[in-house]
C-alpha cells in the first residue's frame, strides 16, 4: 500500500538533484554567469598586457557567451544543459591554465573549487561524477608542474595539494549524504499523518490530482473512497482520547494489511480517512470495501479492562463516471458516506447511477453485502 512517498512535494525533491530548487539554481546560474563573464573581461586585459594573446583572446570570447547566456537563462528550458556546459567549460578552462603556470600559477586553487560548484549545481550523484575526474586531472597537472619530487619541500606541497583535495571531496560528499536525509525527513512529516503514519490529506489531495491526469492520459479508471469511524466520539468520552488514538491505529493497520500496494490511503482528519483504488472496477471497489467493512467491524481491541469494537461507514465514487474532478468526486463519495450513515452506519454506499455528483442522497445505493 502507498503512503507518503508518492506526493507532488516528494516527486519535486527527486527531480530537484540538489538542495536547490530548478528555480534557484537558475538564479545562482545567472549570477554565475555575469560575475564569470565581467571577471574575464578583467582578466582578458590583464592577459593581453602580459603578452599571453592567446589566453586574452580566449578569456574575451568565453566571457562574451557568458554574456549571452546570462540573457538566455532567464527562460531557457535547458537549465541542466546550461549547468553541465558551464562547469565542464569552466573546469576545463582551469586545467588548461595549469598547464601554463607562468600566466597564472595560483589557478591550482581553484582545483578545490570543482567539487563545491559541482554539488551545489547538480548534487550528490551528478556532481560527484562531474568532480571528481577533473580533480584527479588537476592533480596529475599540478604533479607534472612539480616536476621530479626529489625534495621534502616539493613532497609537502604536493601532499598538501592531494589531501586537501581528496578531503574537500570526502567532506562535501558527507555533508550531502547528510543534507538529503534530513531533508527527506522534512518531506516525510509534512506529509505524513503523525498518528497513524499514513499519508495527510494534503499528500492525498495531490495523490488525487495526480491519478486523475494518469487516468484522462491511459483511459484507466479508479475509485475514490471516503470512509468514517462510526461513533468515534462515543469512545473518545468513554475511554479517552488515548484510547481513540488506538483505534485510528488499529485502523490504519487494518487498512494496510488488505489494501493492495498500488492503492493509495490517508488520514483526512480526525476519524476520517480517504482511500484512491486504482484500476479497479463499481463492483470490484465495492467487494473489497465490504470486505474491508466486515474486517474492521470483526476486530477487537483491548483497552485495559475495556474491549473496544467500532464499525465503519464507507462511501464510493468511481472516475470516471461520477465525475472527472477532484472536487466533484469527493463530494459525490462524501453523500454515499452520508447516505450510508443515514441508514443506520456500518455500511458502504455508492451512486445508483452516473451523473455530474449534484445528486440527492437517497440515489445512493447500499453495496450487497
């Protein structure tokens, strides 16, 4: 049975790679872009005074489409095009101003820049991929412009330049191991019902959304399905809330233990709760929610010296036959559970027949038990 992990706020953190969303990472980008690109102009002139033509004129160029890509950032659907193009170029650009030390000798600094742009950019698996690479690369140039390490001088910087490498690496790989945990673990209690452990409407409303654009692309179907403990404020005033608290428990536990795993199920509110049966026909909906029915009426819990037995109503809209929205579904689903209540709880209802969910309550019809 799905819970949690299927929500529009879950799929927008897989999609996202790192801990910034599509929409700051394109920020970061242009800002990137512009200071990269107004350095090189920089640099270029510098470059150009101390006769390395070649280098001023590649620094020139660079910053002119740099330039040109601040501007195309703005709205460009290839955002991780952008990101790879920037860094691959930028990386590569280091290099090969190691291999010519005397225009720039302190651009071996920026080898440890690699894995923090790449990370932040693209996140753990990506950027470590992009990283690690160019930073063995550069690390092989620095060795070579070393020369023959015959010296304990020449022995300290080059350790110095591999352990703060691997380290820098090692760290910001940690750390983003890390960050992902913690931030799944955020997503998780914002849709999560803290009960039950059963997802919240909020997660079931976008689950709801969600297999509604599914259904109209496949032609599929499914069931919506509102269900209600009957006379829960009846055990909440005789036993306390502790007690209740066990019921919606024990509920969610029966609820999980027949559901199949690609059916969806939430805790609504109180003791209310919403299930989404995908692929599954009136009638198949219908014996499976009666069975659920009869599971949860023949359970007994005990309470101390107590022994507590609820029943549950259940009401049933089908897509897409008693609506094709959201909102239309729920409130055809929400009067079948009504009419069930109505005549007498323990019971499932659903529509006697198609309509646009504007119907009276005495057209639903009890499912045959």
């Amino acid at each position: 049975m799905t819970t949690t992990h299927h929500s529009d706020l879950g799929t927008a953190l897989e999609q996202s790679r790192s801990g910034l969303r599509d929409n700051h990472r394109r920020s970061l980008m242009r800002l990137l872009f512009l200071i990269t690109g107004s350095s090189l102009l920089v640099f270029s002139g510098l470059q150009a005074v101390n006769g390395f033509w070649w280098v001023a004129g590649t620094e020139l160029l660079a910053s002119a489409l740099l330039f040109f890509g601040f501007a195309r950032l703005r709205d460009s659907a290839h955002l991780q095009g952008w990101i790879y193009g920037y860094l691959t170029a930028l990386f590569s650009f280091f290099l090969a101003i190691m291999l010519f030390p005397d225009a720039s000798v302190s651009a071996f600094a920026w080898v440890l820049m690699m894995p923090v742009l790449a990370y932040l950019l693209l996140g753990k698996r990506e950027g470590f991929l992009l990283s690690v690479p160019f930073v063995l690369a550069g690390g092989v140039v620095y060795y070579l412009h070393l020369g023959q390490v015959d010296s304990a001088y020449l022995m300290i910087d080059l350790l110095n330049m591999t352990l703060c490498g691997a380290l820098m690496l090692v760290f910001i790989h940690l750390y983003e191991i890390r960050r992902e945990e913690a931030e799944q673990r955020l997503v998780d209690m914002a849709q999560s019902d803290f009960l039950t452990g059963l997802a919240n409407r909020s997660s079931f409303q976008s689950t709801l959304t969600r297999t509604i654009a599914e259904c109209e692309r496949s032609g599929g179907g499914f069931a919506l399905v509102i269900m209600d403990i009957d006379h829960f404020k009846v055990v909440n005033d005789t036993l306390g809330h502790d007690a209740g608290d066990l019921v919606l428990k024990d509920i969610a536990l029966s609820l999980g233990e027949r559901l199949r795993s690609t059916d969806f199920v939430a805790r609504l509110g109180g003791e209310e709760f919403g299930l989404i049966l995908r692929d599954v026909k009136s009638a198949g909906a219908c014996e499976l929610m009666e069975e659920l029915r009869q599971r949860i009426a023949d359970r007994e819990l005990v309470y101390g010296d107590a022994q507590v037995r609820v029943t549950a109503s259940f009401g049933i809209a089908h897509w897409p036959e008693h609506g094709r929205q959201a909102e239309t579904l729920f409130r055809v689903a929400d009067r079948c559970l009504y009419s069930g209540k109505s005549a007498g709880r323990n019971r499932v209802a659903r529509p006697l027949t198609a309509g646009s969910g504007g119907f009276p309550s005495d057209t639903a019809a009890q499912c045959a038990r």
